[in-house]
C-alpha cells in the first residue's frame, strides 16, 4: 500500500503541475515542409540558429525537423572537460588535428548538416565536474599559465577541425571571465593563433552579466557574442507587455555595444524552459524532477520568444541567435510534462518558426 500511495502522489502531482489552460493555434503556414532550407541568411545576415544535441545516434533525418522550424545555422558543440574550479589544467588532444572519436562524430555531424545546406557555428563548451567556467580560480599564474596552454591546445584543435571542414563561424571561447580579466594578452595572442588556421568569422560567447566589457578583443571578431540570459521579470506567468518592457534596460545597453565596436551583436545562446518563473532567472536549469515542484508552463515559453524577437528581429545592428536547445532524441509524447529548455513540440518551437521564417533589417 504505501508503494501504491506513493505512485499515486506522484502522479498527481505531475498532472496537477502539468495543467495549464493555454490554448495555441499552431500556424502551420510558417513551416517550411520543402525538405530545402529558404536560406533567408543569404538576403539578412541573419542567424536563424539553434544549439543541437542527440547526434550520437546519427540520426542525420532529424535535420528535416530543423529545416522545417526555419532553423538554418546550427550550433555543434564539442565539450571540453575539466575537474573543478581550481584545476591548473584540461583534457587536452593528444595531438592538435588528430581527430578523436568524439570528434569523428562531430565531422560526421558538420557534413551531414553541410550537405542539406545548413550553416555550422563550431563552439566548444568548457565543462566542469564542478563548479562553472566563469568562476575557474588560480592563486598562482604559472597555474593560469598551465590552464590556459591546456585551453590553447584544444582551441586551435578545433580550429582546425573549423578550417578543414570549410565552417562559416568558430567560437572561440565561452564565459571564460576570469581568464580574460586575469589573461588579456594571451587572449589577443591566442586570437592570432586562431587566423592562422582558420579564415573564417569569428565570436566570443560573453555572459550576459557584463563579461563583455573584458573582452579585449572585439574589434578582431566579426561578431560581438552574447550569451543572452538576462532577467526580464520579477514576477512568475507574465504576460507579452512585461516581458518586452524587461528587455528595455538592455536594449540600448546593447546598441551602444554595437555601435562602440562597429560589430553586429550575435546570441550565441538565448533560452527560456517552459515554466512559469522561466524570465525571472532564465540561466537557472531544471532536472527531470523540476515537475514535481514547478509549474510547467508552454505559454510563458512562447511569450518569451515572441518578445524576444519583436524587441530584436528588425534590429539592423541584431545579427540573430542560437536558441538553447533542441535535442533530436526528444519524443512528442513526453513534451506534455517536459519543463526544460528545448521548445521541440510545444508552442514556442512554432513562434520560432514564424520569426525565422521572415527576413529583418
């Protein structure tokens, strides 16, 4: 019996965090069911991107799904590891160009997106066992000299991995604060490096909460990377006029940035999970369990893309965004309970579809 109870409250409470009364007219009208990507970007500069994970399948198919959401650059990224905050140093290459089987994927994944006319923005991600990349900490600077050859060996990797397989965008960095307040010089060195293998355009991923400003660098990038999570409301289930009033105090905060650089502002990353509170804090993750105690809520999503990019899309100086995430092994069937970032089968993956399926300034 108490195994039955159990089961019961949890049931209950997935169905009663779950329950929202959102009515969505899905606009099919929007999606592009050609097979064939419109590549608007030609006519606008404008990324209409994602960030997309699940390749370790293959399932290459998936990418009808992209081209269907109007999504026309893609964001691959490969993973860097590193134990904590304090670690002098990461997994390196064994030798910068010789490709891994991780990496193998991620040419398989280049190709086949390359060969259905997707564009490709290359971004490793740092990730740490704990702690976060912004935060990494040496008392010593033969420590930070240590951490960052380590960095520089695996960043001029993936610039290779960039140049042979002909990508149009590298990233070369995200949210990496400390190093560049600590290691301005060898960023600017490392940035010479970077265009010695790789002709193609560049971006730093900043952190929204003014790691731009130690960015040293900018005037060698084509683009001024956001990493786009700002806190647009105080209050959980806003509506459309709240949450474009909370981009107000960073439009013109981003204009200026523009315009001091003389560089189009790029959202490396930009997301919202689908729940209640998601413009309070939009950084903050869930976890499979989040349904248990937060309101699930598609309505609260798809209000923040739409304000997203009614504030942006015709924006001259707004070169467009890589949406956090989409994974191609999500199933329909579970985005009813699902409160996390990915707009797959929910309304907001519909408004996207709309916004990318139209041309800006």
């Amino acid at each position: 019996m108490p195994l039955v109870l159990i089961f019961g409250i949890y049931k209950l409470l997935i169905f009663k965090n779950s329950f929202e009364n959102f009515d969505y007219n899905w606009i099919q009208t929007v999606e592009n069911n050609t097979g064939i990507s419109k590549d608007l970007y030609q006519k606008d500069g404008k990324h209409r991107g994602m960030s997309v994970f699940g390749w370790y399948n293959e399932d290459f198919d998936a990418i009808d799904d992209l081209i269907k959401t109007n999504i026309e650059w893609v964001a691959v990224v490969p993973f860097l590891d590193q134990e904590n905050e304090e670690s002098s140093e990461m997994r390196i290459p064994k030798e910068i160009g010789k490709w891994s089987k991780r990496d193998s994927l991620h040419l398989r994944t280049i190709t086949a997106l390359r060969e259905n006319n997707i564009h490709v923005m290359l971004k490793p991600h740092l990730w740490l066992g704990t702690g976060w990349r912004s935060n990494i900490n040496h008392a010593k600077k033969e420590n930070w000299d240590i951490w960052f050859e380590s960095y520089r060996k695996n960043i001029l990797h993936y610039a290779k991995m960039a140049a042979d397989t002909d990508v149009e965008l590298f990233c070369i960095g995200t949210e990496l604060r400390s190093s560049l307040e600590n290691q301005p010089k060898k960023w600017i060195e490392l940035v010479k490096e970077i265009k010695n293998v790789y002709q193609g355009k560049l971006t730093y991923a900043a952190n929204w909460d003014g790691e731009f400003d130690y960015v040293e660098f900018w005037d060698e990038l084509d683009y001024i990377g956001i990493q786009a999570y700002f806190p647009l409301t105080k209050v959980s289930s806003p509506d459309l006029d709240v949450i474009k009033k909370g981009w107000e105090r960073y439009t013109k905060m981003l204009s200026n940035l523009s315009e001091k650089h003389d560089k189009p502002i790029l959202f490396t990353e930009v997301g919202y999970k689908s729940e209640v509170s998601a413009t309070i804090k939009p950084w903050e993750w869930g976890s499979a369990f989040s349904i248990l105690s937060k309101q699930k809520s598609d309505k609260t999503q798809q209000l923040a893309y739409q304000a997203l990019y009614e504030e942006f899309w015709d924006k001259n100086w707004f070169a467009g965004s890589y949406i956090w995430q989409w994974n191609i092994q999500s199933k329909k069937e579970n985005a009813p309970t699902n409160l996390d970032f990915s707009p797959r089968f929910k309304p907001a993956e519909n408004t996207i579809a709309k916004w990318y399926g139209t041309t800006g300034k």
